[in-house]
C-alpha cells in the first residue's frame, strides 16, 4: 500500500524523538501498521537544526502553514505546544482534510471541544495520547480498554517532575525549594516550573482524561488545582508516621450531583502500588464498576517515550485513514451526540477526609475546643498526633486525620479553628484520598 | 444504527458477568460503540439456568451450532473453553462470516495460527482480551498502545491463583500444601487445580502475549513451563534474606538468537512494582525499546473483570464490523504476511541468573569444591548466604545467587555439585530477574 506521508510540525525534544523512533523501528512499524509510515515534511523555526537532524530525507521549511496546506501530507503531527499559533494549525490541518497528531494537553484541555467539533464535521481524527502520561497508553485504556464500564473516579500521578520533586522530599527530608533546585540541575523541572509546580500541566490531563472517562465536554475552567510549592516538608513526614504518601494527584469522581475535578497534594495509603511510584514516573489508577481497579505505569515524559505515543497515534490514524468516520473510535470516547451534561461541581460541593495540622499552645483545652468545632460541624476524627513540645517551647503541632467530610464545612471548620486564642497562625490543610474503591 | 446481535455460548461464571455488564451500562456502552449491543442467543448445556439468567430477553438453546448458524447472530462469544467442540464452534462461526469474542486461551494457544488463518480468509475478526489478564487491557496496549516500539521482553504475574498462594505462603510462612486447600476452600484455586499450579494457564497467556508482542505465530508446545508445586517455604524465606520476592512469572524475551519463552517461579527484587503485586492480582511489565518499561495492573480473573474485557471487545467489533477488513488491527498485532520466523529457543540457551540453594555437610572444603565447579563453568557469583547449622547439626543450607549464566552451565553444575559425597540431596534451582532493561 502507498506509504502514508507525515508533516512534522517542530523536531525538538519530542520531535526529534519522533523522528528518531520512526526511523529506527520502520520495519517493525510497517509490519503492523501494513504500509510504510515516513515523516515526508518537516516544520521548525531552526531550519538548520531540523536539516542537520533529517539530513536531506524530508523537506524542511520554516513555514509551518506550508506543510498543513501540502496536498501531499496525509497526518499533521503537532508537537509546537502552546495555544496560538499551534491552535491556527490544527484548524487549519483539519480545515483541509488531513487527520492530526498532537502531544498539545494544553491546546485540547482549553480549546478541545472547539478542535474536535471541527474535527468531526470533517470526518477527520484528532489523536493525543501523548498528551496524557507520556509514552502510557491511557488515552487508549480509558476510551477503548475499558469501554464496558461505568468508570466511577480516575486518579493519576501525571506529571513527572513533581513526583520527583515529592519523592526527593521524603527522601532525603529536603525542603522543596532545595529540591526544585535540584531538579532544575538535573534537567526534570523547567527554567520556568510555573506550569508544573502549581499544578496546571497535571489540570490540563485530568481535564482531558474526565471528559473521554465520563463523556462530558472538556472544561478546564472548572478543575480545582494545588500545586505543591507550599508543600512543607513537616507533613510529608506525619503523613509518614500516619501510614501514608503524599502525591500531587489528578482526580476525576463521578458523583450523585456530578464531576468531581481536582489537581492537589494528596495523602494515600503508603501499602497502595501507586503510593510507591517514584521519581519521574508516572501512573494512573482507573476504577471501573465492572472491572474494579487497573493501574497503568511508565514513563510520563521524555523525547522516546512520547514519542511513542505520537506513533500509536500515526499507526492507529494509518489503519483507520480509509474507514468510514463512523467506524473509529470517537474523540472522546463517546459518540460526540451521546455526550453528558453531567456538571463539574464546585470545591465547597467535594467529599474527601483531610489532612489537618495547627500550631497549639501547650495549654489544657486546646483540643477540646478544636474537637468541640469539629463535632459541631460532624466532622469526624479518624487519628489525631499531638507532639510534645520541644524544650522550652510552648507551642505543639497537632495532626488530624478525618473522616470523610464536605468541604465546605472544613472550610468553616478551619476559619474557627484559625480563631482561637490557642492555635497560633494558619492551619494546614491536604485532602486524602484511600484510592479502594 | 442497527443493534448489534450477540449470540453467547456458556452462560457461566464470565458469561454470566457479560450479561449482568452489558444490561447495567447498556446506555454507557452505547454511548461509547454508537449503537446496542445486545445478547439475543444464548447457548448453554443448562437451560433451565440460562432462562432463568436471561428471563425471557434471549433465544436460549442448548445446541450452540443452532446459535453459531443463525444468520441472526452477528458477533459470536465463546466462553465454553477447551479444546474441542469450542474449537468446533469458533471454526463454525469463521466459517459463516461471523466475528468472534473468546476468552479462550488454552484454544488459542494450542490452535491459533489455524484460527487466525480462517479468519483473516474470511475478513472476520476473532478478538481476545479476556484470554490474558482479564480485565486488564493488555493485549491491547501491546497490539496498539505499544505499536511505536520494538518490544524487547515482557513479564507478567498472569495466574492470580498462584499469585495468592506464593502472597500466603509469604505472608504466612506455610507450606504450598496448606496454602492449597486454603484457597481451594476460598474459591481462588479449582478443585483439580493442576493448569493454575503447574503453570499451564499462565503458559497460555505467555505465548499469547510472546505472539503478538515480537510478530511470531503462536508456538505453546515450545514453552518452557514450570508451577509452584515443588516450591519450598524455606526459598521464599531466603529470596526475602536476599531483598528479592519469588512470583511465578510468564516470561517473553526477544534474544539476538531468538525468543525465550518461559513460565516459572522467579525471583524479583522486592523494589519492583511487580513483587509488590499480591494476592490474586495480575501486572504485566512490558519493556519497549522507546518507551522503557510500562506495567499494566489488575484483576486477572473473575465474572465482571472477565466480563469487562469481553465487552471492549465488542465495542471494537461492532465498530469495525462495517470496515473493509485491511482498516482493522491484525489479530497477532503484525500483519499476517509480515510474521518473523524468529525461533523460540531451547531452554538449553535461555541466560538467566539463579538461586541456588544446596544442603551441604558442614566440614572444611565443601565452598571451595562449590565455587571451582561454579568457576570452571564461567558461572560467577553474586551472593552467598551460609547458614550455622542448627544445634546437633552436622548438615548447613547454602544459598547461592548468581550473575547471569546459561542454562545449560548450570545444568552442568547442579550435575557436578549433586555428585560431591558432601552434598545431601538435590540442589534448588530458582531463576532470577532483574526486570530493570
């Protein structure tokens, strides 16, 4: 069969391992995919750095619109990032007919029901599994693997330089400032670690991953998200002494009134298997009524694995270019008619037990009044510690573990504690999570 | 859309579960697969149990040829199991133009090639999640989530009934015996319970998983299978001493030379995600040479996991039902005229590294004479544990861990130890993998 010809929209990291992985699995590649997968056309603003990595064996132009509008190109490969120029692209490859690859989470998690509309009406299909969780095919699971259940809540350590970042934490006992630094060095946090530290790369793959696990439009607009720069080092070592992990966690629940859909620090019992995925990995956990919990673990990012991912996407695009629309699988695993209104709901409106800790003076009552605000709100207790104070200190830190509660009323529940004479400065706060069931 | 009719054979423990999944997210799959997928023919040498299952909603016979001939009948799902009249059945159905959904994998294993054949003639789909890891979407992440990579090997805990026994033995220090009629009477292993414990049911899944993951036809009767029946309490305990845990493990490895392909108990470093998989759980690891290593986790039996897995594969089905056959993934993930005749290789070859644990008189000597047979082979050692022999004595255990050796050597060795008059008894011998690349 004719070979199939791909445009290449930026050969950096991503890019680049793109190219290097399609070139030296071609065979293998072809065997499954039953014709020859090329890169034909590549765009970058360093023409000279995309000449030297292809060396004369694709046409390279810095012009990205020009390899959208080739009629030779049959699937755009996205892999510019950003929601500009990169979005002009995609609608423009669609526009024209062609099918689209892209790594872009950002682009989908903020403009996804706009791009797949297009899409749709087209006939042409947008892929991005490697825009969740690198080189784990977890777009593929949710949307294919597991399209007999009810999936009632996902859970996922999405985002590789954070879990590093924790995992060095616990480690070693560092501060997270100490620890970002290091990262930085060693080439797992950005320059600029704004996107990932505050939480806003992991929101945009816990929007997308909501939306194919539920049916329901993508709305990034709407999902809760923490990072970890304010993480202290101090809880992660009573989350320790409680029996538990704190991960930067996205999460995705189904309840009675709607979405839950939130990115925050997370306590997790120490004995689940995701509690002990460290570094950069990631994984994510997917529980479904019918086939209970499945876990999916690997490498979230780097230039092999994502490329890995960029090429399922080509392989699966390859094999479907020629059926019918309404043969493959929907964009966002549901039938784009069949989607739910199902609403995301607001952070007061979300359940989860928490993680509280507060500076007391070493004084009688002091937890009678803070146990008395919780009751008033029936606000459970689950385990408390309470430490002795250091030598010639007055003050104590007291950790508590509730049961599950709204959030609202820990939200009052924290202002009236924040109140007492006793409790000096701001009373610390991290959700939990069990992740059973 | 016409609803897609399925006519079921056995309405067991998993067909039963595919009923119960597909009626209560009856609107959630449709939504999915854009049209019904209902049962309308069941088959079952029980009928009186069918039409009490079924209540009136299905066609039930007890002669599955009359469901696999109905021209009602568009997708057929066999979950009577074994080799002959399924076989039949399957054949049958091919023949008629029909797709399939099985999840059986002794058939498949044993019979594959022949199967596939049939039914790649007759541009019909025979699809088999449910064969391997039961809800777990593995063979599709290896199909189609994986398609970038050339897969270097894959590990799997494939058999939760083994899996519990060696997480009980462990857990509780009992020998396999005991262990045994615990789960028996917990329902986790049968009544003749020899497929799970020997090892044959995970030797299946293996050779599955070895097809579709290098490209070869389905060659059972060249793996190499050992169960958990001889394994000694005492190994576990040593493994433990060690830092590594034994599991019974379903291997696939692509060598310069060709495919190993084994089943046995085998010592894993405790760090591992996978030693960390307990009770009746399944993991597959799979190592890609882009990806790096990913680890799929789950239930691997059961009435819905099974169940989920079956229906995903009527959701792919009734959406390629329509597609010209050349659109559709190949059933072994290569297209059928680009299989490599890579061999399976003999035992005799495989490399690996070994735990050996021998019984040695306690007197002067008997190391040195262990050690120069080991290094006249090239075998080198890793560790060495020596235990004080126990009060009155005269007799010690030695456990020995070697670098990676072949098996043959070691044949060689175990041979010569056994013939030193120091040494009591037989020699242990356990494999070992690193599963790090």
């Amino acid at each position: 069969m004719k070979p199939i010809n791909v445009g290449l929209l930026g050969i950096g990291t991503v890019g680049g391992g793109t190219w290097t992985v399609l070139n030296r699995n071609e065979e293998e590649i072809s065997r499954r995919a039953g014709r020859p997968i090329r890169i034909t056309h590549v765009a970058d603003r360093n023409v000279d750095h995309a000449r030297s990595f292809t060396g004369g064996r694709a046409a390279v132009t810095d012009d990205a619109f020009a390899v959208v509008n080739d009629p030779d190109v049959d699937i755009v490969v996205e892999l510019i990032g950003g929601y500009t120029v990169a979005k002009d692209l995609v609608m423009q490859a669609i526009a024209n007919g062609k099918h689209v690859v892209t790594a872009n989470k950002a682009l989908l998690a903020v403009h996804g029901n706009e791009i797949f509309a297009a899409a749709q009406a087209k006939g042409v299909m947008v892929a991005f599994e490697a825009a969740v969780a690198g080189g784990i095919p977890i777009i593929k699971a949710l949307r294919e693997g597991l399209s007999a259940n009810r999936i009632q809540w996902l859970a996922g350590i999405i985002n590789g330089t954070t879990n590093f970042i924790l995992s060095e934490m616990r480690d070693k006992g560092l501060p997270f400032a100490d620890v970002l630094a290091e990262a930085q060095r060693l080439g797992y946090a950005e320059a600029d670690p704004t996107f990932d530290i505050e939480g806003v790369d992991a929101a945009h793959k816990a929007t997308l991953m909501a939306s194919i696990a539920f049916g329901i439009p993508v709305q990034f607009e709407r999902c809760h998200i923490e990072g970890i720069s304010k993480l202290d080092a101090a809880d992660i070592r009573y989350a320790e002494e409680l029996g538990y992990r704190i991960k930067l966690l996205g999460i995705a629940k189904r309840k009675e009134a709607g979405i839950e859909l939130r990115v925050h620090p997370t306590l997790i019992p120490a004995k689940r298997l995701i509690a002990n995925v460290e570094g950069a990995m990631n994984a994510v956990v997917v529980w479904g009524d019918a086939v209970g919990a499945t876990l999916y673990y690997g490498k979230g990012a780097g230039a092999e694995p994502t490329a890995s991912a960029v090429i399922a996407d080509l392989v699966d695009v390859t094999r479907l270019h020629t059926a019918d629309p309404k043969n493959r699988v929907p964009h966002l695993a549901f039938q784009p008619d069949r989607m739910s209104d199902l609403a995301i709901l607001p952070l007061a409106e979300v359940e989860t037990a928490y993680y509280l800790r507060l500076t007391a003076a070493d004084q009688p009552g002091v937890l009678a009044d803070i146990t008395r605000i919780l009751a008033d709100l029936s606000i459970s207790i689950d385990a408390m510690i309470q430490k002795e104070p250091a030598e010639g200190e007055a003050q104590t830190d007291v950790v508590i573990l509730t049961h599950v509660a709204k959030e609202k009323d820990v939200d009052t529940a924290i202002a009236r504690i924040e109140s007492l004479a006793s409790i000096k400065g701001r009373v610390t706060r991290i959700r939990m999570e069990e992740l059973n069931g």
